[in-house]
C-alpha cells in the first residue's frame, strides 16, 4: 500500500477524528501539517480548491471530508472494523449528526478564538475572518441556543452510551469517532468550558476509552515532499482504488469526461474544477491538473457535495 499521507493541523477537530481512526486501526502514516487558514497554496495545489481539513493523500489520489476518508480507511484495513454488523446503517446515521448538527451545536458555544489559534489576538482575528468566508451564508446558532442545544445533545449521548463501552455495542464504530471530536475540542482544546460535561461520568469514561484506542503511528513529513509524491505518481484506475466501484449513477444529466464543479453544501463554498471520472452511488472522482502535482483525482462524498457542470 502506498502511504497514507494526512494533511492536518493539530488543533482542527475533524483532524483529531481522523488521527484516532488511525491510531485504532494501528495505521503508519506520514504528517503533513497545513495553516490553519488562507493562503494555503500547497493545500490548494492538490485539491484544486477545497480547504476544508484533513484530507488525505495516497500517491496521486486526494480525499476529501472525513466521512469518505473513514471509508477508505476501512477498505485499506478492514480489521478493526469501524462498521460492525448489524449496526452499521445506525453507526453511519448517528456518525452524521455527529459531524455535523452536533459538531455546530459544540463549535458555535462561547469561544474565544485566540485559544482557537494560538493565543494571539492578531492571528485571532485573521482567524474569525478566515472562518467567517468559510462560512458564507451559513447561519450559526446564537450561543444561548447553542449550549442549550449541546446540553440536550450531550444527555441524548449518554443515554445512548448508558454502561455500554462504546455507542452501539462493546467495541467502537464510526460513530464513536465522529461524536468524539466536538467533545475533544470542548475538553482538550478549551477545558475551562467542558462544564458542559457536567455529571456526564460515564461520557467522560467513554471519552478516556476513545483517547487510548491505540498510539499515533505518525511520522513528520512536509508539503513539498508531499506534493513531489503526486508528481511521481499516477492516479489509479477507478476499478483498483479502494473506493472500488465502476457503476456510473447519473443523477444530474452529467456525463463522465464532461468538466464540472463540486462544492461543499454548507461550509467551505469553495468549489473544485476538473474532468468528471466516477460518480457512483457515493462518491464523486474529478481528475485535474497542476503544475507542481501534476494529474491527481480528488475524491468526494456524494453527500454533503454538490456537482454542477462549468
């Protein structure tokens, strides 16, 4: 297997998601460590435009949004498994939410962004700016409705967990590792606001489970290097990676060679161009060029993306 490189930042939240999965499933990796905002030209380099973080690179193939990473993980080591049967229909589900209303619901509390981003009210600012683009017209909740609605999510959390190990069973899934990480940032990253927490002793056992799930295998690398790999590389055959699947499912009246755009539904409405190479029922392929990485497929969910032709 080629190696997996991850492009990250150590404070991003959805990186730590993703550094757990690793460190469950006994992964080496190499590190990439990207700004935490614009200008990130190397980023930018192998995506082609989007900037969320992580993503992850193998050779000349870049994916992007941590759900699809998860897949491929799972594909590349399928043991141990983050889809245990019969659950993972609900592991999925629950893993969505997660990502999503319940990570808003954690972020968009009282936050101060200098904690965010170093303790620098300059670079705080740069910060909150960089987020407010990233934002566009995407509406946060006010903060009194925020940690109300954490609160909520919080105790509809435990009452999952109960005095079971994980969410759904003795061992994790995926969503254990996606309900993990809004909390990390509240626990880990700003301690003096985990109050929300509370009498949650049985979420905060099941948060020391999640945090000793296995030791980082990582092993520093830089973007240059990085993007060097793609260069040298080629992009692998639809049918040989591990996303795996030819079928092509039209739902847009887009045929495959046609250029297109997929954007980010909500957050993150940069878009990315390049030659549509796969759409099957979960993901899209774009193949694009560029002049330091050469020919790379940037690899998408389906959901939570938009695909529009240019």
């Amino acid at each position: 297997m080629t190696d997996l490189i991850l492009h990250h930042f150590e404070t991003s939240p959805f990186s730590e998601k993703i550094r757990r999965v690793l460190a469950y499933k006994r992964m080496a990796w190499k590190s990439v460590l990207v700004p935490p905002m614009l200008p990130k030209p190397d980023v930018l380099e192998l995506t082609g435009g989007y900037r969320r973080t992580p993503f992850l690179q193998i050779g000349a193939d870049v994916y992007c949004d941590t759900a699809l990473i998860c897949e491929v993980l799972e594909r590349l080591q399928p043991l141990p498994s983050l889809y245990l049967e019969p659950m993972q229909g609900l592991a999925r589900i629950l893993a969505h939410w997660a990502d999503t209303t319940f990570f808003w619901a954690a972020v968009a509390g009282p936050r101060n962004p200098a904690r965010m981003n170093g303790g620098l009210p300059t670079a705080a600012l740069a910060f909150a700016e960089d987020r407010k683009a990233m934002f566009g017209s995407m509406k946060l909740l006010a903060s009194p409705d925020a940690q109300a609605a954490l609160r909520c999510h919080v105790q509809r959390l435990c009452d999952t967990l109960g005095d079971q190990r994980f969410l759904l069973g003795p061992a994790p899934s995926v969503a254990d590792f996606a309900a993990y990480h809004p909390l990390w940032l509240t626990r880990v990253r700003h301690p003096v606001e985990a109050d929300v927490l509370g009498q949650t002793e049985n979420l905060r056992e099941w948060m020391d489970r999640m945090q000793d799930l296995g030791t980082q295998i990582a092993q520093p690398f830089d973007a240059e290097r990085a993007i060097a790999i793609a260069a040298a590389a080629q992009p692998l055959p639809i049918e040989d990676g591990p996303l795996g699947g030819t079928k092509f499912v039209d739902r847009h009246g887009i045929a495959l060679g046609e250029s297109v755009t997929v954007t980010a539904e909500s957050f993150g409405p940069e878009a990315t161009p390049g030659v549509l190479v796969a759409a099957t029922d979960d993901h899209y392929t774009l193949r694009r060029s560029a002049a330091r990485a050469g020919t790379v497929h940037v690899h998408f969910p389906r959901a939570g993306y938009v695909l529009a032709r240019t």
